[in-house]
C-alpha cells in the first residue's frame, strides 16, 4: 500500500464522484480507478459500491476510510514538521468557522499569512456541529467555534473574543431610541433569527429561556446577511452578534440597540484537535493569535445608526 491510494479513497469518499475525485488530485480517472482497486486487492475486500456511478462505500470502505483520513492527516503533518524543522513552514491550513465568527477571521488569518507566507489557507464557513466532527474527521485544522456554551470533547482550545448581543430594529420605532432593552421585552417583538440547527440560535433561546420567555420568530434563516438585511423590514427586528456591524456596516434606516438583563456574552475561540503531535501550522496558529478586543466594551451610546 502507498499513501497515495489512500489520498485517492478519501477524495472519492468526499467528491462522491470518480471525476472530481479525479480532478481534484490532478490525476486521471482511470489512474484514480486503478489506485483503489490495488487497494481493495490489498486489503482483500470492496471498498466502493460499484455501479454505473459511485452510489457509496462499503461497510469494509467506511472503516478503511477512517483510517485513509488518519494517514492523510499524519503525512500532512509530517511534511510540515520537516519544514518547520528548515524553518520553512508551508503546506494546508483549513479552517472552520461559524457564521457569527467570519467577520473577525481576517484578524486571525492575516497575520498568520504574514509571518508564513508559504502556507495555504482554506476558510470555511461551517456550523458548530461541523465543525467538531470535521475536526474528529481530520477535515479540517482549526476551527473558531464557541467555546462556553457546549461541551467539546478531544480538543485543545484557546479564547479569542467575547459574542455580545444586539437588536437591529428600525430606525422610526420607538425601541430604536432607547439605550437598551431587556432581552424579556425583545422576545415580544416580530423578530428575525438564526434557524435551530445554528448555536448562535440555541444561545439566543438559551438566553431568553433564562429570562422566562420564549419567543416565536416571525422569520428564520440560516444567512447571516439575511439576518441583517431583514432588520426593519415589515416590522421585523433581527438579533446580531455585535460584531457583525464591524463586518457589514449598519443596514441604512437601522439602529442597533444593546441587549440587556442579562448581558449576554460567549466565548470564541480556536479549536484543534488534541493529539500528538499536532501539525505545526495548527500549533503556530494558536500560538501566535492574541486574544482580539471585543467590539462589545466598545461604549455603543444610544443605539448606533448608519
């Protein structure tokens, strides 16, 4: 068996497909074809469904290809090793990140791509969910997730900012001149949330259960930018993290008015997996990223308009 057998399965395991398995190793589709059928003669077992197209993986094919990952990774982290051994640190970095988290990653990314301009870095924007089992799947490196609201299990971990609160609400209603608002009275308002399978959403119903509430949105959608741009539209009120306004702006028309009783944060953070030894572009990424200045201790004053 050679790694790139291995490398072959676990591209056809994602791409579901033999040609974009194919072209995404920048291989033929028959070289990719006869890769894992030396595998399967190998092993001694099938591997793939076979059929006029990929329709999935053997039993035998999915315990294989937990293992396919496992070497993938482990090479990976190999060759970085032996570059940052040369003081030469390159290869893949990918990352994962939640929604709410996209608009700060260019402070985590931009002065990791300064300082190892070598390296190639993916970003992705993925659920909390995805992201711990990508991470368990040797798909991704990293990834920013909250860190404080559910459990995480296997991984090595480290603060970055804090999540606050805020509602975008029209400019013309009267909740727009206020100073704050208590999220208990928020939960009566035509609100615009995030969709259930998000944790930003079970934080936010977290909270207002806290508070003895339950709110029924009027709307719900799994697109931060439709969370945004929906504020003030036929009288709905979206619920944001703060920091979202540092990355689209604030929507014309729209105040953002802090949320309070309780003041609600959560933690973000990077995310790997723990084993060792971790890959060294995973290592130096933690290392070197500070904890950012939460744009929630910025003073907002009376709710913020464009």
């Amino acid at each position: 068996m050679i790694i790139k057998q291995f490398v072959y399965f676990a591209a056809l395991a994602e791409a579901r497909h033999f040609g974009r398995a194919a072209e995404a190793c920048h291989v033929s589709q028959p070289t990719l074809s006869s890769a894992i059928r030396q595998l399967e003669d190998e092993l001694g077992v099938m591997l793939v469904e076979r059929g006029h197209r990929f329709t999935g993986l053997t039993p035998e094919g999915e315990v294989v290809l937990d293992h396919a990952r496992r070497i993938v990774a482990e090479t990976e982290t190999l060759k970085q090793a032996i570059a940052d051994m040369k003081g030469g640190v390159g290869g893949r970095l990918r990352l994962g990140a939640i929604p709410t988290a996209l608009p700060m990653i260019t402070r985590i990314t931009a002065p990791f791509s300064a300082r190892f301009p070598a390296a190639r870095l993916t970003v992705m924007s993925m659920t909390s969910d995805e992201i711990m089992h990508a991470i368990r799947a040797f798909e991704i490196d990293v990834g920013v997730t909250y860190l404080d609201n559910e459990p995480l299990d296997g991984v090595v971990s480290r603060p970055i900012y804090r999540e606050a609160y805020v509602l975008l609400t029209g400019a013309d209603t009267d909740i727009a001149a206020r100073d704050s608002l208590p999220w208990a009275e928020a939960a009566q308002l035509r609100l615009c949330l995030l969709t259930a399978d998000m944790q930003n959403r079970r934080i936010v119903d977290g909270i207002f259960r806290s508070v003895g509430v339950q709110p029924t949105p009027a709307m719900e959608t799994n697109s931060i930018f439709n969370l945004c741009t929906h504020a003030g539209v036929q009288g709905l009120s979206s619920i944001v993290p703060r920091q979202l306004l540092d990355y689209f702006g604030m929507p014309p028309g729209i105040r953002a008015v802090p949320l309070v009783d309780p003041d609600a944060r959560r933690t973000i953070g990077l995310v790997a997996a723990d084993r060792e030894p971790i890959a060294p572009m995973a290592r130096h990424l933690l290392a070197m990223t500070p904890p950012i200045a939460d744009a929630a201790d910025r003073e907002p004053g009376r709710g913020a308009e464009a």
